[in-house]
DNA sequence: GACCTGCTGCGGATTG
C-alpha cells in the first residue's frame, strides 16, 4: 500500500483514496512522499491542508508529523480551537508547510479573514481529508465538501486531494464523497493486510422477567430525598460484569456499551466489584460527557502499558487517536453497524496477534404478554447477522443524495460573510452548479433565499446583491455558527470545584438526588439553573443519569439477513450455550408463526407486519398507515398496528401495493417534527418536507415490502 | 432505546 501510494501521489496529478484497517500507515503512506516534495519548497505558503474530525487526532498527528517534519525542515502547524491565538497569527503572517486544521475553524477562516485566504493558501499543493469515511453521508461532510470547493474557488485552481480511509463497501462512495461528479478520476489504494484471525464469542444472558412498579411507588422512590433510589442491579447485568472482570482483569481492553447510561453502569458496577475483592480498579468510563480531563487520564492509562486498563465506553474510542493494540474488545448488546463493529474489531489484533471480540446480549424472559420482537429473540438474531455480515465483509454504506438544506443554509451566510455580500446567481453557482449541493436546483435555491429573507436572515440590496440581515449578522457572529451541527444545552458537573464533565439539560435535576457519573457516585448538594451548573460530593447511592438521544437506524441489509438467520438451521459456532438456546427459540417462534411465507401476525388487538427491511422503509410504511388513519407504531423493523379491523387493514394494504411507491414529500407533509437539523427552522415546510424524504424515507424499499406482505398468504382473502 | 464531533474578536495610543 504505501509503495502504491507513494507511485500515486509522486507520478500523477489524480487525487487519491486510501484505504485500510485502523492504525494501518495511511499518515506515512500519505505524507512521506508529500513531504518528499515539499523540501526546500515549503514555505511562501501553506502548501498542504491536513483536515481532521477530531482536535485529539490533530494533536495525536501534529506530534507525529512534527518529528517527521523536522529534518526536512519542513514546519507544521496546528490551528483549532484550543490553539493560541499568538501562533495562530504567526501562521497568517508567514504561511508554510503543513497546517493540521478542523472543517471548524476553516469555516472561521473563511467568515473572519475572507480576503485573506488567498494569500494563506496561494501556493496549496494538496489537501488531506483524515478519517475521510466519518465525514460521509453526515452534515459535518457537505459542509467539508463545500468549505474545499471554496478554497478551490478562492485560489482560482484545483489542489490534488488525498482521502485517508476505513475499508468500504463500495470505496466508489468515498471517490464520489472526496471528488463530487468525478469519482472515476480518483485513484483509489486498498490496503490487502485485512484478513488476519479473528476470535469471536455472542454470549447470550435472559434477564427475568420485572414486575412493572405502579405509577405510585415510582414517585415515592422520585421523592426521597436520602438518595435511595438506588438501582436494584439485575441478574443478567450481574453476570455479564462477572464474566467481563474474570476474563478482562489483567488487560489492556475495550468494552463497548451502546449508551452513556450503559457505560456509567457497568464501569460502575466492575469498580465496586475491584473495592469487594480489595483490589486496585483497572475500569474507567470514557464518553462524550466526561470533562476532557478524565478522558485524556484513561487515554492516557490505555496508552501507558505498565499497568492493566480497561476503557467501558461509546463510540468516543472507536477511532481517532493511537492507543495501541489492545488484547481484546467486549460489545454490550448488539453494536450499532456491521461498519462501526469492524472499526471496534480493529483496535484489536495487530502484529500478527488474534482478534477477539465477545459480545453479551440479553433477551427478556418470555411471558404471556411479550410481544414477537421478543418471543422472536430479535436482539440476539440482529446480533448473529451482524456478525455474519461481518464475516463476510459487508459494510453499511452511507446514505447518498441528501439535500443537507440546513448545512446549505450555512454555507450561503458563511459566503456572505466571507465576500461582503454576493448576487444569487453568483451563490447558487458557488454551492450548487460546481460545488457540493447539486441536486438544489436554481428554483429550489431562489425558494430557499426568499424564506431566509423572510427570517432577516438575508436583505437584498437595490443593485440584487444578498447582505446579511439583522438576524443573519447575530447568528454569523457568534462563535457557534461554525459547526454544521446542533449541540444541546447542557449543565456543567462539578465536585470540589474541577469539572467531571456534562448532563444534557433534559435530565431532571433536584438537591439531594444521588446518581453515577465517571464511574463514582455522587450526591448533587447544589444546582445553580442559570449558570447551569451541578455541585455534587461524593455518596454510597446512586443510578447512571438518562442522557438522551435520538435512535439509530439499521440497513436492509442487517434485516434481510436477520430473516436468513431466522429461517436457517445452522447454529454458529460462536455461540455459547445460552445463546444457542436463545436461537432455537427464536426459530421455533419464526416457524410456530408461518413468519418464512406469510408476515402479519395477530396478537390481541394488535397487527403486527414483518417487513424485514431497515429502518427508513418501515417507519415509511408506519406514516403511511398513520396518514392514512390507522394507529402504527414502528419498532425495531417492526410495525404494528393497534384495533385495526382486519379486513379494513387487508383492503389497505392491497390498494397501497397496487397504487405503487408513495410520494415521499407528500408523505412527509403530514410529519410534525420533521425539523432536527441546525437550521431547519429557517426551512419552509415545502424545503422540509423534499429535505426529509430523502434524508428519512424509503418508499421503494416500503412499497416493494408491502407488496410482499400482500402476495404472502395473510392478505389474501379476495371477497370484496 | 444512540453515539460523536466543533467554535471569535482589534488596532492604536502610551510608556520605557
């Protein structure tokens, strides 16, 4: 791979996609011959632009670069947010070299010193995208697309990409993601190191079924005040962690929980179990709301081999910074992607050493009133077929052909501010005639300009030029305008004054209440609601917060081999008895319920159909029947209908299969929330609603599912 | 019943 991309990037002018696994020499593939070429040419400018997700790979990179750098006298810079002001100048005053910069703080660039971009980047030679697969499909990645196109507009030429990336799917999405329109010009470099051992265990737990609490006793447990709303750990839970502190104790390892809530748990529950058995605690929380402070102490810890850590954690070590090989992975329930297990599975098993990856899922205990997703023991059977799909080196794809007209609401301020103001024809072939939005269409973007008018976010002046509205000014001038993204508001968590991290402002908050936070129990004994900040002291009590969170959605791919799985009778070797026992369950339940040809199922008063499809198909399905008066619910892929009459439900369900696809945006009129994105406010709803059909709705995917469930016996019944 | 990411600002007068 590196001798590949060394003859890419030195022989030709064609931009590049390099792929491999994690920690697989993408930066020295990429930058040593880069740097080959920039000796005693280096300065004048900055002469490579090195973009990156996180300001922790920026300053993991800049250590390594600058060792790199150094001989060849060749000078590297890092500009993000928590970079000095004083260095950021001296780069402004004599550009050179490499600058390690955040998609971020280029589009502060471009709003604060528009003119002087140019003399910055005069004499660019090339741009490199890190983790160029986390951008993709995602508002943050538009927004790099366009902030990379404007830099091309603004030196008046092209400058050569180089993408650093995962291992794909489809790697053409990733030349189509670096090179819009152009992607059969991209030459792409897969690393062939991929297939090494890989040891895998699906360890399957029944937790009992719980006694539902009455609405009363809840509250009692809500009011005291002594913090004894402790939570009752469940068997399932208990064994899990016992199994997890047998077989990791010792190791350097990473356990993936799926929540926040779930990694506060666990890390909680393996501390104590190290002060039971008197010995030193070798697990630490590491997520998004930890204060940057204790995460760099565990990344710190998971770095230092000289003693035995153990990360329980989110996404937050899935990629980015190098801790090093780690001897094995643990997965808390099923992972969320096929592709997000694969970068999991990647922090493991380097040099030549095995990959191993045991992932625990737990099913309730069957009883009278559960519903099929878990008489069918889906958890455990989404787990199988992701790990088959695994083995077989399937990856979700991205979601292509988004509009992202929040992020182009963005982009137009942004290019305002940067020119002082610009006519629509002007901004429309900028964004969207060459640049990354090209399926807005000049009428969709006259549209678009009209309603940011009626918001004061845009004026036009008497000669047509677009200026910034009052509104438009305020936004433009905060300092959160440069993320594409929203974040929520959130308190800030203190005890003895150092910061432990944050907690969305959705959490109810009282003086007295005990809960889990960074692996420790606290009592909160003051919360100050306009400095939105949480004073606690230590306590014996206490349960992991909620933290929120919109849902994930899963692939047709992931459903459709779950269907497989179901029909199947093979059993994977990797199961351990109770999740073999789990799986016979499953099928005999798949089988009792004629669920391989028919896919409605009558329970009570609920109708429940099977579509096995993703997520955006069957919540397309689930609106349609709710647009059309029925009361559907759609859950893990699958949709069920309460008191719907039988035969009003067959008679529907045929005419929707003869009437062909839905009309998506006519479907989303009838959404009420439809707005999620940073600036779907300034949106009308006929923009909303073309934005979200595409960004949330499959009806393809539902028509044809729909269509199978009629000709499958169930709906069949012919008597008009 | 989800996760994660990021982020400003000047220029001139005065003093040693």
């Amino acid at each position: 791979m590196q001798e590949q991309a060394a003859h890419a990037i030195l022989d030709g002018p064609a931009d590049i996609v390099i792929a491999a696994a994690t920690a697989g020499g993408k930066t020295e593939a990429a930058f040593l011959p880069i740097c080959s070429l920039l000796v005693g040419a280096a300065t004048g400018s900055v002469r490579v632009l090195y973009v990156s997700p996180l300001k922790a790979l920026i300053n993991d990179q800049y250590s390594r670069l600058d060792a790199l750098c150094e001989h060849l006298e060749i000078p590297v810079h890092r500009w993000h947010g928590d970079v000095d002001t004083a260095k950021k100048h001296q780069v402004l005053r004599e550009p050179s070299g490499v600058l390690l910069i955040t998609p971020e703080s280029l589009e502060a660039l471009f709003v604060l010193r528009g003119t002087q971009v140019s003399g910055l980047c005069g004499g660019l030679q090339f741009v490199v995208v890190d983790e160029l697969h986390s951008f993709m499909g995602t508002e943050r990645g538009r927004q790099l697309q366009s902030l990379l196109h404007r830099l091309e507009l603004t030196v008046r030429r092209r400058v050569r990409r180089i993408g650093l990336s995962a291992t794909l799917g489809d790697m053409s999405l990733a030349a189509e993601f670096l090179r819009p329109r152009e992607r059969e010009r991209v030459t792409l470099i897969t690393s062939s190191a991929e297939g090494h051992e890989l040891r895998v265990q699906v360890r399957g737990y029944e937790r009992p079924a719980r006694i539902k609490p009455t609405a009363k006793s809840n509250s009692q447990l809500d009011q005291t005040p002594s913090g004894t709303g402790d939570t009752e750990d469940s068997l399932d839970d208990i064994s899990i962690a016992q199994h997890l502190f047998r077989v990791l104790r010792g190791s350097h390892s990473l356990v993936f929980a799926n929540s926040r809530m779930e990694v506060e748990f666990f890390a909680d529950l393996l501390r104590r179990e190290c002060e039971r058995l008197k010995v030193p605690n070798e697990f630490w929380p590491h997520h998004g709301s930890l204060s940057r402070d204790l995460r760099q102490d565990v990344e710190a810890m998971l770095k230092d081999r000289s003693r035995p850590t153990i990360a329980v954690c989110t996404t937050t070590l899935e990629l980015g910074i190098d801790i090093g090989a780690m001897s094995s992975i643990a997965q808390i329930g099923s992972p969320p992607s096929v592709a997000s297990l694969r970068q999991r599975l990647g922090r493991s098993g380097r040099r030549g050493d095995p990959a191993t990856l045991r992932v625990y899922v737990r099913e309730e205990e069957v009883t009278l009133d559960s519903a099929p997703q878990e008489t069918l023991r889906l958890q455990l059977i989404e787990t199988v077929a992701m790990v088959e799909l695994l083995l077989r080196q399937w990856y979700e794809p991205p979601v292509t052909g988004q509009l992202h007209l929040s992020t182009l609401v963005q982009q137009v301020l942004s290019v305002i501010a940067q020119c002082g103001g610009a006519r629509p024809i002007e901004a429309w072939t900028a964004l969207c005639k060459t640049g990354p939005f090209e399926s807005v269409s000049q009428g969709m973007f006259a549209g678009l300009l009209r309603e940011l008018g009626v918001h004061d976010l845009l004026t036009q002046s008497t000669d047509g030029t677009l200026l910034l509205g009052g509104a438009g000014e305020r936004i433009v001038n905060r300092y959160d305008f440069y993320a594409a993204f929203v974040s929520p508001e959130e308190y800030r968590l203190l005890a003895g004054g150092k910061p432990l991290g944050t907690l969305p402002i959705s959490q109810p908050i009282v003086e007295g209440m005990s809960l889990i936070f960074a692996g420790r129990r606290w009592r909160v004994v003051s919360f100050d609601e306009l400095q939105k900040v949480i004073e606690v002291v230590p306590s014996a009590a206490g349960k992991p917060p909620r933290f929120g969170g919109q849902g994930g959605t899963k692939h047709d791919v992931v459903r459709q081999e779950m269907f497989r799985v179901l029909r199947g009778s093979e059993v994977p070797r990797y199961l351990d008895a109770t999740a073999q026992q789990l799986l016979r369950e499953g099928r005999a339940e798949f089988r009792r319920l004629s669920l391989d040809t028919c896919s409605v199922v009558q329970r009570g008063d609920c109708t429940y159909l099977f579509p096995w499809r993703g997520d955006r198909a069957s919540n397309t399905i689930m609106l349609h029947l709710r647009a059309l008066e029925f009361d559907a619910v759609a859950e893990a892929g699958v949709v069920g209908i309460f008191k719907a009459p039988s035969a009003a439900l067959a008679t529907t369900l045929r005419r929707l299969s003869d009437m062909g696809p839905v009309d998506a945006v006519e479907l989303a009129r009838t959404v009420r929330n439809k707005g999620s994105e940073k600036y779907d406010w300034s949106l009308s709803e006929s923009l909303l609603c073309e934005d979200f059909a595409r960004r949330a709705l499959d009806p393809q995917g539902a028509w044809e599912a729909i269509a199978n469930i009629v000709s499958a016996r169930g709906v069949e019944s012919e008597s008009p």
